[in-house]
C-alpha cells in the first residue's frame, strides 16, 4: 500500500518526524502554516503514511475538521483522488463518517460543537483548521482531542495528535501551545510559509501580498502568531477614499440589506452594486421592528430587494415574514452568522482595495468605522446600550459577507481570505 506524493520540506517533516527515534516521546504536533502553504497536502500525506505503516493491524485514528462538509471540500478531496491515483483500497461510509483504508479506521469528526466530540479512542488524531473556532470553543476542542486520544499504538509509539492551522492571530493554537508550555509538554511547531509552496503561480503569492498588512502578512502567509485584534477594528477606512456623494437607487436596481437585531434598535443598511464596487446607501434603525418591511420598501418602491438578517432573530423574522413578503422582499435567513472576525477580515479589504464605498448621509456607519476598536479581550468592542456602533457595521458585514461570498466579481477577493488548501 504506497502512493507518493511530492512533498514540501515542511510537509514532509509532519509525515516524517513523528516516527524519528528523538521525536517518539512526542505528543502534540503543530503545521502552522500560510495560506495556501499546503496544509491539506500535509494532512493527506500523513493520513496515508499512517495507513501504510499499520496496515495489517486494527488501528483507529480520527480526523477533525471545523464541520464534515469542509473535510470533504478539503482534505477528502484530496485523500480521495491520491487512494483512486494510488490503487489503494478504501471505503468511505459518508453515513458513518468512516474511512477505511486497509486495516486502518478513520474516523471523521466535527469541532463545531465540542461537547458532542465522544465514544472514539483514538490512536492518532489529525486536527485541522483549529484555529477557525472561536477561541473558547478550541480550546473546549482541545480538551475533548486530548480525552480522545489514548489509544497506543501496535509499535509501541505513544498515542499522539497533529493539528494543521493557520494561525488567526493569538487565539486557540496559540493559547493551547503556551498552555502545553507552561506545563512542560513537549511539543513541536513546524512553519509553512506561503512564499516556498512551489506548486502555487507566483502572481498568486504576490496578490496575497498585496492584499495584507505587515501584520496579517506574519500571520497568513508566514504562520506567525501575531496580534491581529489590537486598536482600530477597521484602519482600512479613510474619509478621503472611502467616503462618495449620495446616490439613489435607480428603478429596478437591486438594493441588498443587512438587519441586525436588537430590542428597541434593530439597525439595517442598503446596498446596491455598481461597476464591481459596493456602495452603502442609506442606513435605517427601527425603534418597532414591525415597520421594517413597510419603511425599506418606502425608501425602494420600484428595486428588487434581497434581505439579509441577523440570524440570532431568526424568531423575530418569522414571526414578521407576511410583512416581507407582502413588501416583495426577499428573505435570505441563514442559519448561522459568518464568524465576526471573518466579517471584520472581508469588510477591511473590500475598503482597502477600493470595492466598499459609504455614501456621505450614511452618518452613524461612518462614525462607527472611524471609532470601533477592539476590546481587551481583543473582539470588537459591544456596548450594552442600543443603537451603537457594532449595531451598524454588524448590520452592514451581514450583506457584505453574503455577496461577496456569492459574487463571481469577488472571488478573487473571497478565494484569498478563505483558502486553506494546497
């Protein structure tokens, strides 16, 4: 059982340095890696290599990953085209989460919801994209991987874990990797750097670049733990090139709205397309959420208008869906909101590369881009009393996101900031 991958030297010490005679004490092991650096490839190589060296016994590993559909888009992708290229035998029993090549079990496990992670020893668990958990919940997941993983194996090598991650500034790898510190757990971290990932066109390397500050450039491209949450959430805006006249939505123009949610201040802004840029229009704020539906369509009596809400409202909107649908308006109700710092990420490049303007009227948005800073614990900052500034740039990065991640004319964008693959 051998299929050879070619390899980068820093995955090829993930696949390797685990069974080195120095190494075999070691139970934590840490690829931290750019995007793009390789990370799915190195997870993929260690799967078969493990496959390859206990093949013949019973051995059950697990692999995680943040939720079973980006294992599949991820490292299944992968893993799946090298068994077939590989003529290896395996089974995948999707209903199961099990992957069985030869004698050796894989099984497959979701982080989202740490408090379900349960019933499976493992011998070997391989942890990816960690750090895309919010931290409390990594380091939850952590503490269930390692409750996990105690099975040792047929050749006398203790039972160990491998995470695969970009770093997402000082958050759950870091915190993890200083907790093991502190207790004097020996652990290794290997660095991947974007720039030394051969397989990728250079000019793809040079956009990432581009796109990042010094910064995020430690951080996403280089693996570095870095602080990403310190000072102004949004230093990308500047009045001078983020801020244009007002403008009007012509007939029939789509104009795409972002609610959040609150009691007695439900913030919402309007957002229309031009010419491969944004512009946010106008911004509302309902005292009686009851009228929203009715004063939007007021403001937009001839435009197509998709509706993007708070998700956490999602009561709130059903209880108020006639009203939407009598207004003609489109409810796009997700079942969950994009992670906050992905939000802040997407909506800080969209204003550094000239794709986010806020017209001059759309005061309080303003005002909240100029001031909004993050809190001690290194979020942006909430305060407890409604309408504030989260309410309006919350209301704001809910239809950002949502197009942009859905625009073929933001794919460029979306594809850098989101690809952890080869």
């Amino acid at each position: 059982m051998k299929h050879e991958l070619t390899l980068l030297k820093h995955q090829a010490q993930l696949v390797n340095m685990p069974w080195q005679e120095e190494y075999r004490g070691v139970e934590y092991w840490f690829l931290i890696g750019g995007y793009a650096s390789g990370k799915s490839t190195a997870a993929v190589a260690l799967i078969l290599s493990i496959a390859g060296k206990y093949n013949g016994h019973q051995v059950t590993c697990a692999v995680f990953s943040t939720t079973i559909t980006l294992f599949r888009k991820t490292i299944w992708q992968e893993l799946s085209k090298a068994l077939i290229m590989g003529k290896i035998p395996h089974r995948y029993d999707k209903q199961e989460n099990v992957i069985y090549i030869g004698s050796v079990k894989f099984v497959v496990i979701p982080t989202e919801n740490p408090t379900a992670i349960y019933g499976v020893n493992s011998a070997i668990s391989i942890v990816d994209e960690i750090d895309e958990l919010e931290q409390s919940r990594a380091m939850l997941a952590f503490e269930a991987v390692q409750e996990r993983t105690r099975v040792p194996l047929p050749d006398g090598r203790r039972p160990f874990t491998v995470f695969t991650t970009t770093a997402q500034g000082m958050r759950g790898v870091y915190q993890i990797t200083e907790d093991l510190r502190e207790k004097a757990l020996p652990f290794v971290i290997i660095r991947g750097r974007t720039e030394l990932n051969t397989f990728l066109d250079p000019a793809y390397y040079q956009r990432l670049y581009a796109l990042y500050d010094e910064n995020e450039r430690e951080a996403y491209l280089n693996g570095e733990f870095v602080n990403l949450t310190s000072g102004r959430c949004y230093p990308a805006f500047n009045e001078r090139d983020c801020v244009v006249n007002d403008m009007m939505a012509e007939d029939l123009e789509t104009v795409s709205v972002g609610q959040d949610m609150n009691s007695a201040a439900s913030c919402a802004n309007a957002v229309i397309k031009r010419a491969g840029t944004l512009y946010v229009i106008k911004e509302f704020c309902f005292k009686d959420f009851t009228m929203a539906a009715e004063d939007i369509r007021r403001d937009f009596p001839s435009q197509e208008i998709p509706y993007y809400p708070d998700a956490s409202g999602k009561m709130i909107i059903q209880a108020q869906m006639s009203s939407f649908m009598q207004a003609g308006m489109d409810v796009k109700q997700a079942n969950i909101n994009p992670p906050i710092s992905e939000r802040v990420f997407i909506v800080n490049k969209m204003l550094a590369t000239g794709r986010l303007k806020v017209c001059k009227s759309v005061k309080n948005l303003i005002l909240a881009w100029k001031t909004r800073c993050y809190d001690d614990n290194g979020k942006p900052q909430k305060a407890a009393v409604h309408p504030e500034a989260s309410d309006f740039c919350d209301s704001l990065e809910y239809v950002v996101f949502r197009m942009v991640s859905a625009d073929p004319d933001f794919f460029d964008l979306y594809s850098m900031v989101r690809n952890h693959g080869r």
